[in-house]
C-alpha cells in the first residue's frame, strides 16, 4: 500500500511541474502582446515625454539641450494661461449642469411612464454620436442667422463669439453627455429599496420634499462617482473646442483649452518639446487635482 | 411591484386626496418628458432635413426643404470624398475592434484565470496605463512612429489602438464571473490553453465581447483625436469620415445641406448599431463604469 502511492507519488509531482510550467509559458504567451502595446505605447512614452521636455525638439527631432527653459516657457505663456483659465471655467460650468440634466432624465425616465426604453435610449444616444459631427451640428444651429438666434431674434454666432464660446461648448456638451450620467443615476436610483419611499408616502410627504429629504441624500455615491469621472473627463476637452475654432483656439485664445494648447505647440510652433513640457505640466496639475479629489470625496463618502 | 400597487390601494383608502396630486404629478412628468424629447430629437430632425435643403434654402427657419434635392448627398459622396472617408472608417474600425476583442479576451483571460510569476506585476502596468492620458503621450508616440515609418499609412494608427487596458480589464472582470467547471471540464478532454480559452471560455464570455465590440468600434469610429495626429497632416486619402466632416466645415463654412449630410453620415452608422444592440451599450457603460 505504501509503495504503491509512493510509486505513484513520484511521476505525479513531476507532471505538476511539468504543468505548472506549461501554465505559465501559456500565460506569457497570453499576455505579451498587450502588455508589449501597453509598455510600448503608454508606458514608454510617459518617459520619454519627460525627456523630450528638456530639449528643444523639432519637427526633425532632436536639436538642442534647453534644461528647464521648455517649462519656463510654458509656465509664462500667458496663452497656457488662458487656457488653464478657459478649462477651469468650462469644468466648473459643464460638470454641475451635466449632473442637473442627468438627474432630471433619470427622475423623468424612473417615474412609472409609457414607452421607458424608448426615451432612455433617445436621451443616451448623443452620447454616442460622434462629438464632430454634433459639435457641427451645433455650429450650425447657433450661427449667426441660424434657428436659434432667429428665433430669439437675436444675431450672436455662440460658439464662435469670444465672450460665450466656452460657455455655449459646456452647454452643448452638457447636452450630449447628460444621457450617460442618466444612465447612472438610473442604477442608483432603482437601487433605492421601495420601502424608504413607502414610509414617506404614509407621512404623506410631498414628492418635492421626499426627494430632497430621501432621494438626493441616499443618491450621494452616485454624486460622488459622477464628479469623479467627469470632472476629470471635461479637464480634457479638445474635438469641440477645436472644431469651434477651425483649429486654432479662438477667437482671442477663448476656446483654447490645454490639450489644444499641446497639440498647437506641436503641430502648428513645431515645439514639440514646449509641447512636452506643456503636457507634463497638464498631468501634474490633472494628478493633484484627482488626489485631493479622492481625499476629500473619500472623506466625505465615509461620514 | 404588486406590493407597490396594494400599499398605493391601502393609502387611498385612508388618504382620499391623493389621487388628484398624482394625476397632477404624471401630467407635469409628462409635459417634462415632451420638452425634453424635442430637445433631444429636434437637432437630428432638423439636420437631416437639411441634408435635403439647396443652399439658399438652408438659412431659411422652415422645417421642410423648398425644392427638396439630393444634391448635397451626391457632392460630398463624390465630389468631396466622403465615399473614401466612409471606407477608411469602417476599415479602421473593423481592425481595432477585431483586435481588441481578440487581444483584450486573451490577455483577459490569462490574467482571470492562468498562474504565472509576476502576474500582479504585469497586471498593475495594465492598470497603470489608465493614468497616462493622450495629451501626455501625444508627442513621444508621435515621434516613435514617425521614426518606424509608420506615419504615411494606416499601420501606426492600428498599432497603437491594438488593445485598451480598459477593454482588458472588462474581460478579465467577466472571466472572474465565469465558474471554473467549465475549463475543468474541458481539461479533463485534454484541450490545451488555447483551444480552452478560443472554445470554451470566449463563447461563454459572449455578453462581455459584444460590449466591447459595440464600444470599441463606437470609439474608433467617432475618434478625432489620434486621426486627426496621425492622418491629418498629409493627403486626404487616409481621412476618416471625422476628419474629412471637420474638413469640409473648416473650408466651406456655408454649406449647410452639404456639411449636414456629412454629419448624418457621421452619425448614422453608429445609430444603426445602436438600435439593434442598445442593451449592451447600456449595460456595459454601466458595469464598465461602476466596475472601472
């Protein structure tokens, strides 16, 4: 008896082995094409952006040493500025009214009505539609002697007017997203268990309080996650802000936000390495503002 | 739902003024619901039917085209390219989507369920990629690929796209979902890792495929960004529809019929797909964004 599993014993660890490293060449194999994409392509350069910032850097590559001038440059561009200006305004503006309109949807779309699908899918679809095409749109509708303006007998082009360029790309991009924070206040909401709002209807609360006392207050992850992932998402506005302005920021640097900013230093200065710099200036601030984004939310969500 | 409907009955039985401020609540959810629709409708509406518009028509503040013609639609098709446009797109679309399901499915899978030295490691540098945004890597990969070549034609653009860590990480969470029996099952037959993974483990992962590959080519397709980097700066025959619709409304600002076809043709692939395939849109924006 002894002998027998002793004798089994043997070959057996041997095939675990054997196994064992079968699994983990296979695992390799599995994953080497992407991480090689994900080391090549993301890893890589978040390296080599830094080292291209310290030089100055052509079209045609590499020219000279410049130390730390590519930063100092960039931190006095008064344009870089204006940019950091442009997009605090823009996000302080979007993130708020993207998060009204998305909750209103999904107040709308929760309360027992016919046709739900329907609806919910017609709200979310300009989500998805490609941000050219609808920034287009829009340019059209609020041009100078477009339907909005004729019909509010007004001759304002929005999007292409200085003073409400940046205000008319957060209400139309407040537009187009809000059907995807509806989508997650829609989990959220249909997460509340009815008998919360059974004991409210016996107080015979009204539906404007019980909404403030209750749903609001009980909606507060969903808040949280929402501000997260879109307040860092309108930090990077760049297809409308570029389309408004044919490319080039304006008019008078209003619609230039920081990734503009980056891609005109590249691809109209051919700095490429202000550029650099630019962008590695623009992930440090975007870094800071998600950690004390984390802390204070983390902070609030625990009380 | 049945109690919701008996705890209602209950209530008005002992609250008789109820039901008139319920039929008031409903009117006012319903009058919401109606401006809201045409603020979500009336845009589209109004663009198609101004694809159909002549040019002097189309300053004009009337719905309906007068005369109506096609020729805006026959212009950009030809005249303007959008029939190359159009091409390149879905062509892009199609590889990076393929791709992705493929690449992030496998890599997935490995990271769900194979045990390998270092895999935690491995898997940390896959979650780390979420941190590096375009704005930063814009200028190295542009440089790499100009320095490989691979600028000129459509190889760098793929070869950047290949795999998201986001759409891997999708997989892997789906696979951890998925119970053991299955490979066990299909160990016991003396299939290999990959024949597991390609017959067994991918058919079982189909819900999580198909949102991936409704957003992934929803993604490519309406991508501005790294076109516009890669495609932008040389010859018109590698625009996508994006590029060649920014185009055609940066050099002809004033026609509206012509740049208001491009912009249906823009959007009109992905409503069509999204029609048929909305539940995936919706639950995998869902799970993705909560998971993620």
């Amino acid at each position: 008896m002894a002998t027998a599993t002793e004798a089994i014993k043997i070959p057996r660890r041997d095939s675990v082995l054997a196994a064992r490293l079968r699994e983990t060449a296979w695992g390799y194999a599995f994953v080497a094409l992407p991480i090689a994409v994900f080391g090549l392509f993301f890893i890589y350069p978040f390296i080599y952006a830094i080292y291209i910032s310290f030089f100055h850097w052509g079209i045609l590559g590499k020219q000279s040493s410049a130390g730390w001038s590519n930063y100092h440059t960039v931190l006095h561009d008064p344009v870089f500025h204006t940019a950091l200006k442009n997009i605090a305004e823009y996000t302080l503006a979007v993130v708020p009214l993207t998060m009204a309109l998305g909750l209103s949807l999904a107040l709308i779309i929760n309360a027992k009505i016919r046709g739900r699908p329907f609806f919910r899918s017609a709200f979310y679809f300009p989500s998805l539609a490609s941000s050219v095409a609808i920034t287009t749109i829009a340019l059209y509708l609020f041009s100078a002697n477009g339907v909005f303006n004729q019909i509010i007998g007004s001759n304002t082009p929005w999007f292409t007017t200085a003073s409400t360029a940046i205000w008319a790309i957060a209400g139309l991009n407040a537009w187009t997203t809000s059907g995807t924070v509806m989508l997650f206040y829609l989990a959220a909401l249909q997460a509340i268990p009815d008998d919360v709002y059974e004991a409210a209807a016996v107080d015979n609360t009204s539906t404007w309080r019980t909404f403030w006392k209750i749903t609001f207050p009980l909606l507060r992850p969903a808040h949280f996650f929402v501000l997260v992932i879109f307040g860092v998402g309108a930090l990077k506005l760049f297809d409308q802000a570029f389309i408004v302005s044919g490319g080039a920021g304006g008019p008078n640097y209003a619609t230039t936000t920081p990734v503009l900013y980056i891609y005109r230093e590249a691809f109209h200065s051919f700095e490429f390495g202000i550029a650099a710099a630019a962008g590695v200036v623009y992930f440090i601030i975007i870094f800071a503002l998600t950690v004390v984004q984390r802390l204070t939310v983390g902070r609030q969500q625990a009380a | 739902m049945t109690t919701q409907v008996a705890s209602a009955s209950v209530e008005q039985s002992f609250v008789p003024r109820r039901p008139r401020s319920e039929v008031f609540r409903r009117v006012l959810v319903y009058l919401a619901l109606a401006g809201v629709a045409i603020l979500f409708f009336a845009p589209f509406i109004y663009t198609i039917l101004t694809s159909f518009k002549t040019i002097p028509d189309s300053v004009n503040v009337t719905l309906m085209p007068h005369p109506w013609t096609t020729e805006a639609w026959k212009q950009i098709w030809t005249n303007y390219d959008f029939k190359t446009f159009f091409k390149n797109s879905i062509f892009l679309a199609v590889v990076v989507t393929l791709a992705n399901v493929f690449l992030a499915g496998l890599g997935g899978y490995a990271f769900a369920r194979l045990r390998f030295p270092g895999r935690e490691l491995l898997f940390l540098l896959v979650l780390g990629t979420l941190m590096v945004p375009d704005q930063l890597r814009l200028i190295p990969v542009f440089v790499m690929l100009t320095n490989w070549h691979l600028i000129g034609n459509f190889s760098g653009y793929i070869l950047i796209n290949l795999v998201t860590a986001t759409n891997l990480f999708f997989m892997r969470q789906y696979f951890l979902t998925i119970p053991k029996d299955f490979e066990e099952a299909a160990k016991l037959d003396g299939a290999g890792y990959f024949k597991t993974f390609w017959r067994i483990m991918l058919p079982l992962a189909l819900p999580a495929i198909s949102a991936i590959t409704i957003l992934q080519f929803q993604g490519t397709w309406n991508d501005f960004f790294w076109p516009l980097i890669l495609f932008g700066q040389g010859s018109t025959h590698l625009y996508t529809i994006q590029l060649g619709l920014a185009e055609l409304q940066f050099t002809y600002s004033t026609l509206w019929p012509q740049i208001m076809a491009g912009s249906v043709i823009a959007i009109l692939p992905i409503l069509l797909i999204f029609l048929v395939f909305q539940r995936y849109f919706i639950s995998g924006v869902v799970s993705s964004g909560v998971k993620g």
